[in-house]
C-alpha cells in the first residue's frame, strides 16, 4: 500500500513559489533575529491566534490582515515579543507592516508580522526598519533554513519539517517552520508557526483544515500550562503545483488534509521535545470517557500537573498522582472503574493498583525518550490524545534564569 | 485598643479538655507515623474534605459520621493514604473506626479517620490495630506535640498553632495542628488539620464559621496546583470553658470566627511556608475585579502559574508572565487597564511597563521571604486573596525522589 503522503526533510521553501532571507538586526545580543517570507504570487492564507486577553500589538494587526483571506508576505522578529507595550507597540508593528510592503511593492493588508521574545519591553525601530531592507534584498529560494533559525528565542533547536504528497497526479509539497519551548500549552503557546505549500487551495477550505490541524497539533502539546501573549500560526498556499483549487468536494482533500495534519504534528512535537529541559515526551490518550470534553479535562489535567511531570521526570514507577490528577479535573466517570497503561503495563485496574506491580518494569516505560500514557474511565466512547513533557529541574533552572 | 484575640503557642491539647498520643507503628520506617486526638466529652464536630473525585475511603467515613454533628475523637496514620484501595482500603479504615471506638469505649460514628501518605498501598493492619491499643494508653492532655509531628509526611517541620479570646468574659482556647508541605492548593490539599476548642458552640454555627474559615484559609493556599484525594479538616468544640453556647446569634461570635480564622490562616501559611523546597511566600491580591470569582481566577492563575512561580524562585525582576497568566485566566478586563505592584514598586501601568523600571529594586523585593502581589484590574470592586509558593529546583528535585 502507497502511502498518501510522505515526510521530507525541509522547510518554509521547500514548496515552490516562496522565498526567504534571515538577518540579524541586534535586537538579541547574538543571533538572527528577523526573517520574512515572501510567496512570489497572492497566496491564499489561514491562521489562528493567541486567546490569551493579552493580544500583543502584531498578533492584534496580523489577525486584522487574516479578513483578507490572501497575503504575500510575513515579518517576524524574535528577542522581543513587542507586547504590552500600549501605543508605541502599536506603531512599531504598524510600521514593520508598512516597510514591508513598500519593500516588497505589495499593499499593507498583504503582509502579516509576528513578534517573539521578552514581553514588555520595545522594539529598536530603527535596527528593525534597516533589517526589512536587508531582508528584502536578501530573499531566496534556499533561504528557509536561515528564517527558522532566525526565529528562534529559547529554542535549542530549529523546528522545520515538509511533507509531499500528490494532488491531480501532481506533487505538492507542504513545508513549516515553527518556535517555541516554553509556556507551551493548548490554545496556542508561545509559539510561532508559519507553513507554506504550493498547492492552490480554496481561501475558506483552507482556513477550515488549517484550524482544525492547529486544534490537533500545536493545541494537544503542553510544556507548562502557559499560555502566551504572542502564538500565531499561519499557511500560506501560493498554487504553483497547478492543481484544481482543493476543498471539501476535491477527491484529494483528505489526502491534503491528512498531509497537514502529520506534518504540523511534527513540528508541534518538536516543541515538546524541546521543552527548555524537558527529558520526554508522553503521549496521554484518554479513552471511554462520556464525552470529548470531559476526556480533554482528563489528559489535561496530567499534563499539567506538576507532580505528575516531576515524576515523569524522576522516572518513578508510580500512579496515585496520575489519578489524583484525574480526580480533579471535572471530568465525569466512575472512580471503582478506571484503568490506567504505561505502555503494555497496566497499573491500575478499576481504581485499584494491580496487585504484584512490577515496579522495575514501569521505571523502565518511563525512562523511554517517549512512551504511551493511556486512561480508560469506561464511561463512554469519547476520548483525546495530547501531548506533554516532564517537569525536570533543568526546566525550574532555566525558567529562573532567563529574563522573559 | 485590645486585641480581640492573641495568638500564642500551643496545639490540639492547648484547649482544656483534650488529650493526645503519638505512636511508631512501623507505617513508615523511621518515624512516628499514628495519632490519637479524644475529647473528654462529646463535641460539636465541623469538617470539611476534599473535592477530588478518588476521595479515600477514611475520608468517606469521617464524611458520613460528620452527619451526627459530634463527635470524641479522630484516629490518625502518616505513611499511607489508604487511597484507591478498593474494598480491602475500606475495610482497613473501618477497622481503624472500630477499634479505636472498642478502645476508647464510644459509639464508632463518634469516632473520625484520617490517612495521609503513599497512594495505593494498603495499610499493614496488624500494626495498626496494635498501635491504637498503644495509642488509646498513652493519652496525655500534653500530648498535642508528639501528635502533631506523628501525622508528618514530606512536612519539614511541624505545623502547630493556637489562639485565646475572651468569650462570656471567659478565657476560650482555639488549638490546631495541621500537615502538608506538596499537593497543596485550593480545595483542600493534602493536607490534614484537626481543630479543638474549649468554647461552646452550636454544630450548625461550628460548621457555619468552620467552612467559611476553611474557604478563606487552606483553599487560599497554593504549591503545585494539585488537590489529593485525602484532605480533610474537623474542629472539635468541646466546651469546657463554660460560655454560653456559641451562634450567630452570640455577642462574642465575631471574636470566635475571627480568632478561628486567624489561627487556620497561620496553619495554611505554614504549609506554603514548608512547600517542598519553596524560598518564598508571595500574598496575591487581586482588586478591582468585576466579580468575586473573576478576582479568584486572575489570582489562581498567577499562583499556580510555572513560569511566574519559577521567576520568583530566580527572583527575576519580570512581569511579562504575570500579565500572560492574568490574561489567560478567563477573568474579564480591559487588558490596557491592568496595573501591578511588587510590594511598593509599580511595575505595570495600564497593561504597559512602568518606564524607566529600577530593575534591582524589584529583585530585591522578590528575594524577600515573603512579598505582596497586588494586581488592580480595574474592572468593578470585588477582590480575592491567596497565598502561593515559588518554584525552585529543590521542589523538583524533592517529587522526581519521593515516591507518593
């Protein structure tokens, strides 16, 4: 059997039609720290955004441009998330937008920009309005390693990752970069996250899928129960790859849809990997719950409970915190009927620890790189799967250190 | 002006008509791991419990024998939770009721339980039946002491406090002693408090005053976020103090809640105070909130907030993740009204940083033992206070270890 799609190595620039520069402007003391990617012709574009009551100034303008349905080009510094920062914070995105597209002699609403970073402090306007410049001129076709680079704060790593699949019998490519570590968690963490593909799709479908795997991917993963000031995602699908715009009514929609979801899995996945110390990763699934909800409570209350992930990170053969998590999340279900799986162990078995537990066993699942966590709360038929690190003193140290 | 009450030490026996012991059952391997709490006469009993769905089994029982508003005494055992048990747990903890009902030669339903400890592990029940036998010999109206570090578990010290008033014109004595230092937060932690008093009070104003005490103390308290599945309070009003019974109704009533209230606050301060390695206490306070319940959640937020607790542990002169956490807390505000101090020193004016920040300062304030957080949201009058902990490699250190 054929697989409908494949993961490639790349990035932003991988799918035809984009092009990206990488400069270091001097807002962080010693790395890049804008990029901006342009698509060669009016792309259809989608995104979604913080829900945190804090909107940062380029969250609030980006949403804005989002009515338009299409864009050309996205601005992004890091080293300062250029939030809260009242009026002047304003004018500061406002006139990255406006450079940008004088720039790129495209109008305003075509262009989207992200900021990330220290909250609260603001931006060197005139560092800022020379790197566009620099930016501009440097486009190029390769230059999707450079931006992913460029966006990073306290990331360890650079996050890129493409997929290809085939739509009309032609090759579409999908490509994304993404950051964010820290005050990673549902609803959009501190994350930025911008995917590209040449495959023409319909602005309103577009929009739909993309939402829908951003509530999959990046709103399944949580590092700290943290929310940001600044998470924006965004696609933008320029049609290079010639194919009959994709919807809901196109044979290869699912194919695309499930392309998208796989490849920002991955890069959501990255992030918790990252995790500013993190040492795991555990998947939690919770199943036979009476409702969505009420398994989306379930798994999000292990994944944030710090005694659960201190755990998780000390590698102990134990369970009593798991369910004490449970048991606190609203969730509805029966405490004599739940079952709880380290992988193939079960630990617990209607409420109850399985007698003659083999405690070695266990210790061993959770000193995996990554391991399975699932709930059965036989109360119905729903359930949820997210994604979660460990709380390890690496993250405290980190985290108490670094000065945002 | 006199004080209405004064604090002073003491404990559970401090209160005429109380008496203790402690025992080495062997529950734990080093220490002493039961006690026994008895009033002289029958006593008005007022408790409350925890909320989390696996509510362990002692704590059903003390639970249902609340129901007769009286009560003698309470049997207590550090160690082992007896939590997710199953049958075999609750025929431990009713084995627990009657023996020390047997032993003491009262009605079981007079007779309270409490467990705290490793979560599903049953309890070794030959030791425990031969400890009450112990227990019930040793009795000793300065027993208070031995009692109150007996119910210990990751406690680094003991938790003890009492207070005296005038009620009637006559000396009235309210003790307490209280455990828990980790799975502390609101709605009852891990926590075990056991009151007495010497006053006269009618059950249904004990329980009145007792609940609204717990409410502005213990669920004010937050370490890590997490609810266990054995908290549990009782007050016991014995009466040998001779005053009219206590109501609402009484002229002295508002000395009594009042002095209740101050000594259960220093208990729950004393717990953030142990908190698994927490350096620091910070009192946030939240004004100027639409409603009450808006006030409690932008301040739950902050305190149970990782990346706001890991930058008070670093004493980090930031407030970018306070204004995040308050942002995603759901209270409703105006996010360019939001104003915040550190004590003295405003760090954020109308959702924006107070410019020329003196940045020292403000880290000097944070390295205090203890600090006010003070948020006005500007939004309507309502307010709500608790009290949280920091987050320090210590405490992360500690839960990787500790196997419970």
């Amino acid at each position: 059997m054929i697989p409908s799609f494949q993961l490639i190595k790349g990035g932003v620039t991988t799918p035809a039609g984009f092009k990206a520069a990488a400069h270091r402007a001097g807002i962080k003391a010693d790395a890049p720290d804008m990029a901006l990617l342009v698509s060669d012709v009016d792309a259809a574009v989608a995104g979604t955004f913080t829900t945190n009551a804090f909107r940062a100034p380029p969250v609030r303008l980006s949403a804005e441009n989002l009515g338009t349905g299409s864009g050309r080009a996205v601005i992004i510094n890091s080293g300062c998330a250029n939030a809260c920062t009242g009026e002047q914070g304003l004018a500061a995105a406002q006139c990255m937008l406006a450079e940008t597209a004088a720039a790129l002699g495209v109008p305003e609403n075509q262009v989207f920009v992200c900021s990330t970073g220290e909250i609260g402090t603001q931006l060197p306007m005139d560092r800022v309005r020379a790197g566009i410049g620099e930016l501009a001129a440097g486009l190029d076709p390769d230059g999707g390693d450079a931006a992913a680079r460029a966006i990073m704060t306290t990331d360890a790593f650079d996050k890129q990752r493409a997929v290809r699949l085939s739509v009309d019998g032609r090759e579409v490519t999908i490509g994304g970069m993404a950051k964010g570590a820290g005050m990673i968690h549902p609803n959009m963490a501190t994350m930025i996250a911008v995917l590209t593909t040449d495959a023409a799709v319909n602005p309103a479908a577009l929009q739909t899928c993309f939402s829908d795997a951003v509530e999959r991917s990046f709103n399944r993963v949580t590092v700290d129960g943290d929310t940001s000031t600044n998470d924006t995602a965004l696609i933008f699908a320029g049609g290079q790859a010639g194919n009959q715009p994709l919807s809901e009514a196109h044979a290869d929609w699912e194919a695309f849809t499930h392309a998208l979801h796989a490849v920002m899995l991955e890069l959501a996945l990255d992030m918790v990997r990252d995790g500013e110390g993190a040492s795991r990763i555990v998947t939690i699934d919770v199943e036979g719950a009476a409702s969505e909800l009420d398994a989306a409570r379930a798994a999000k209350a292990i994944g944030t409970s710090l005694l659960v992930k201190t755990a998780w990170a000390g590698a102990l053969p134990i369970w009593g915190r798991v369910l004490a998590a449970i048991g606190t999340s609203g969730a509805a279900f029966d405490d004599e009927a739940v079952d709880l799986w380290y992988d193939d162990i079960q630990l617990v078995a209607g409420g109850v620890g399985v007698p003659g537990l083999d405690r070695e066993a266990v210790r061993g699942v959770v000193l995996q790189d990554a391991f399975n966590l699932r709930v059965e709360l036989n109360a119905g038929a729903a359930a949820y799967r997210m994604y979660a690190s460990d709380c390890t003193e690496a993250y405290v140290k980190f985290n108490s250190e670094y000065l945002s």
